[in-house]
C-alpha cells in the first residue's frame, strides 16, 4: 500500500479515472483502489460518487483512465459480472415484479443457483411483502428488493450505491450490520452515503469525494481528525444580542463574532468549551436565548475544507 | 440459454402489460372492421379484390410497422429510461445473448398484434366466401415484416428517448412515402419484405399487389431470408452499443 487511496489487495482499480459529461466534469484525475472489507465513499450529494461508482461497475466508460474489475475492464468482459453486483441508487426496479421474481430473475441472469433466493430475502427481512408487486413498495423496500438481488449472486464485488436511502432506522442497522458481515466473510463492499454518522458507523476505510476529485482518503479517524480542525460556525438568536457579542468576544474560544439584522453569527475552534460558556454567560447577563443552530455543519461545507486544504 | 429465456419473459410481460396493450389491441381491429364494411354485398371475387387494397395496405403500412415501433422501441428504451438497464446489463451474459432476447421479446409481442390485425380481415373473408388461403399467408407475412421493424425499431429505442416520433418518421415518410416513389428503394423497405412472402403464398395476389410490389419478386424463402438478416443486424449493432456506450447518464 503507498498511499491511504490503494490497498494491495485489491478487487476494483481506478487509475487516474476522469468522467465529464460535455462541458461538465463529474469525475477528475481520481486514483484509488478497493479490496476485501467495507470501504465508504463519501461525499455530498453532486460530488462524482454514483459516476465513480458506474464507472467501476462497467456503466460508464471513463472519458480518460481506466478502471479495472477483477484485473478486467468491465466494458470488455461480461464475464467480471459473475463477480460483481451493483446496487444502483435511483428506483431501478420493475415494478410489475414481485420481489421474489426480482431477486429470481437476479439469479437466472447471474447464473446463480435458485435455492438462494429465499435466503437473499429473509437477509433484507422482506419475507412479508416478498411475494407482492415491487410498484407497491416503498423506497426502503424497494432498496432491501435490490439489496436482496444483489446478494442472490454471491458475488465477490457488492457495490452499493446509496443503499439506506429510504430506509428506516430497525432496517438501516440491520443493513450496515449485513453489510459488515459480507465484509467480514472476504468479499470487497463498496457502499457510498452522503451521512458520515452512517459511513462511520459500517466503515473502516473511507473515500471523501468532492467536486469530482478525491478529497481524503484512509480510516474514519483520520477523516474525523482533519474535520476537528474545521472552524464551527453558529447562527444565535437572544433579545440581546449586542450584549451577548460583547461578552463573547472576550471569551477565548471564540474567534470571531458578527451581528447580521439581530441575529448573532459566531465562530470558533473549540464548539465544546462554547457549548458550556454560552448558557452561563446568557444566564449571568440576563440575556435571553431563543435559538442556537449550526450555521455550517453539512458535509458539503466540511469536504470543501477538506480540499481546500489539500 | 438460462439468462437468454429469463429476459425474453420479463421482456414480455414488460411490453404486454399496462397501457399499451389497449391502445394496440383496438388498432389491430382496425383492418378486420374495414373488411367487414367494406366488403359486405360483395361477390367472392370482389371481396377477394378488395383485401388486396384497404384491408392489407392497413395491415403491412400501418398496424405491423406502428406495433414494432412502439414495442420494439420499448425493448430497450424503457430499460434505459426507467434505470432498469443496469440490471440486465452488467451481468455475465454475452451482449447479442441480451439483445437478441430482447428482440425475440418484442418481436413475439408485435407479432400477436400484427397477427391479429392481418388475421381478421381474412377470417371474415374465409366466413363470407370460403376462401381461406390468404389467412396463414397473411399472417406469416406480417410476422416477418414484424421481425425486420422490431429490429430496426429496437436499434432506435435504444440510440433516442423520441424514437417513436422519429419511428413515425420514417414510417410514414420513408416507408409509405419515399420507397413508393423510388422504385429502386423498394428492396430496402421493410413492410415490402412481408408482402412479398404474402404474395408468394397465396394465388392471383402478385397481380393485385402489382404497385406496391413493384419489381420485387414475390416468396416467401427470400422475404425470411431479408428478415433475419436485418434481426441479426440488429442484434449485432445493438450489442455493439450495449459495449461501447455509456449506459447511464450523468448523475451526482
């Protein structure tokens, strides 16, 4: 392994892999590679992940690069296919099927044995509506009806793309516990999210990709670590605000302080010592808070630091 | 073959079902009404005459080439419009093994609303005169004309979102239009290819088939022989696309 974007093992290799669209650059000059164990790809809504992620299965042809599956371009051998599943993030289902004909019609075109598919469903917990029309589902169903397909291939490659979109939270955690089982068990999974409390919690690797380019790169740690560097920025609502402004300024966790048509807009590095300070010094002032809200906490804002500092 | 029968049945279904089946059923009754119509107080020779014109001119310009638009160009089209097509297509499955299932789909799918269409018109002839030679001939005909159009159409569905517009196009102004004024385009039109097995088939039908056939020799042999060469192109370009295009859009 030479840098935290490669692994030695490895199942899927993107070398140097761009995708535009026209004038649009979805995917820039990304390098990285993916072996057995759970890998996270991270990234906001809009940053290249499902274009990465079609590009690896075989969907997309890189406009330069390459990407190579099982030591085969995907584009050339069908054959990589018999170790390779895709679960696709939009509703890409037949909706006239039930879910047990989905999952069966996913063995007879992988060449898998059909004794597997009741298996498959009872591993996304769908036995109850296995047997009813797809159209009738919903999106968490129907994304447990992929799943399930997916894993009637036994395939060595899982790559899922935005799997627990829709889901609720008994399925979410029982998905990341299967997904991390299937890790276990030697298989590489591929699972992109643009919640890092849901990539923290089933991976150990992680992939941050942001504006088409590979951002970070490494363990969930290391990812968090960086992130702790990042500014905070907090929107306050009180009857007083100059007053407030006044005593935060002078309080040494807090860099810096702005009043924007009476509502506070503070910065700082340390948002634990703020979060102690703050009630006290409201209480001891006599100012009245009405609402404290994180001004800047998305992903988006957190990755583009990421770059920024790169 | 696994594979190859499991996408010919979903396919199936696919294109039977829902909205397009009743828009396509009461065009398939088309030619057999205007039969009924047109051909009533008729004397055997007369009705015999008259299938030659309205009836089989319904059939082969209109319902077979507008059924293999709309269902061959579905094959594929609607895969890639609804997502699906990820699904069939990274799978190890050989390329012409998907698209040749699909045509196969799409063609068994048109061909119950050709067959229905051309069998009519004749059945009420074979009711009203007994004379019942142009119904299998009829039939087969479109069946073959159906084949040709299902995979050119396919090819179509796959390449645009809009290839019923730019099918009804060609349709109406290539096939019915063009190939009509220039004799020598008439070897590549596709509604031609089932009548000439038509006429090949059935006695007296040549002569009354005399403009649109054209210089084309009637048989059957030669119209199977033009059809599957076009299916097999088919497949093959729609396979070759399958390899080397993308077969998503842009996306997040």
């Amino acid at each position: 392994m030479t840098t935290p974007a490669l692994v030695a093992d490895a199942t899927i290799e993107v070398e140097r892999a761009s995708k535009w669209f026209g004038q649009k650059v979805a995917v820039s000059d990304v390098t990285c590679s993916f072996g057995p164990g759970l890998t996270g790809l991270l990234g906001p809504n809009g940053a290249g992940k499902t274009t990465l992620l079609r590009m690896m299965a075989g969907l997309l042809r890189p406009s330069d690069g390459a990407v190579t599956v099982l030591g085969s371009d995907p584009r050339r051998d069908p054959g990589v296919y018999a170790g390779l599943a895709l679960v696709p993030e939009e509703d890409a289902v037949y909706g006239f099927l039930t879910g047990r004909e989905l999952v069966r019609y996913a063995a007879d075109l992988s060449g898998a044995d059909r004794s597997g598919v009741d298996g498959a469903i009872e591993a996304v917990a769908l036995q109850d509506a296995a047997d009813r029309p797809i159209s009738g589902y919903s999106k968490g169903m129907r994304q447990r009806a992929k799943v399930a397909a997916a894993l009637v291939t036994d395939a060595r490659i899982l790559v899922l793309d935005e799997p627990l979109n829709g889901t609720d939270p008994v399925q979410r955690a029982h998905l990341i516990t299967m997904f991390r089982t299937l890790a276990a068990q030697g298989r590489t999974v591929v699972v992109s999210s643009h919640v890092l409390a849901e990539v923290e919690r089933m991976a150990d690797r992680v992939l941050a990709i942001v504006d088409g380019k590979l951002a970070a790169a490494g363990d969930v740690a290391a990812i968090r670590r960086a992130m702790t560097d990042i500014p905070y920025r907090l929107r306050i609502d009180a009857d007083q605000p100059r007053r407030l402004a006044a005593t935060l300024v002078d309080a040494g966790h807090v860099s810096s302080v702005k009043i924007e048509e009476g509502t506070l807009h503070v910065e700082t590095g340390d948002l634990g010592a703020l979060g102690v300070a703050l009630p006290a010094e409201a209480k001891r002032l006599g100012v009245r808070l009405t609402g404290v809200e994180p001004e800047d906490e998305s992903l988006e804002s957190v990755f583009r630091y990421l770059i920024r500092r790169r | 073959m696994r594979a190859f029968t499991a996408i010919t049945r979903v396919t199936l279904r696919q294109l039977l079902g829902g909205r397009r089946l009743l828009v396509l059923l009461p065009l398939a009754a088309i030619p057999g009404l205007v039969m009924l119509l047109g051909s009533n107080d008729m004397t055997a020779l007369g009705a015999f005459r008259f299938i030659h014109e309205a009836p089989i001119a319904i059939v082969y310009l209109i319902v077979v080439p507008i059924a293999s638009l709309v269902l061959g160009a579905a094959a594929l089209g609607d895969e890639r419009r609804d997502g699906t097509l990820s699904f069939i297509a990274l799978r190890p499955v050989r390329r012409p093994a998907i698209t040749g299932a699909k045509l196969l789909a799409s063609w068994i799918a048109a061909s119950v609303i050709g067959g229905v269409a051309a069998a009519l018109p004749a059945v009420v002839l074979g009711a009203g005169t007994g004379q019942w030679a142009p119904l299998v001939p009829m039939i087969l005909g479109a069946m073959v004309s159906t084949a040709a159009y299902s995979a050119v159409f396919m090819v179509l569905g796959h390449i645009t979102q809009r290839a019923v517009l730019v099918g009804l196009v060609y349709v109406f102004i290539w096939e019915t239009g063009i190939t009509g004024i220039a004799p020598g385009l008439a070897n590549v039109s596709l509604f031609r290819i089932g009548l000439t097995g038509y006429a090949g088939m059935v006695d007296g039908a040549p002569q009354l088939l005399d403009e649109p056939l054209g210089a084309l020799t009637p048989g059957m042999g030669g119209a199977l022989a033009k059809a599957a060469l076009i299916a097999a192109a088919g497949i093959a370009l729609t396979a070759w696309m399958l390899r080397s295009r993308d077969l998503a859009s842009e996306a997040g």
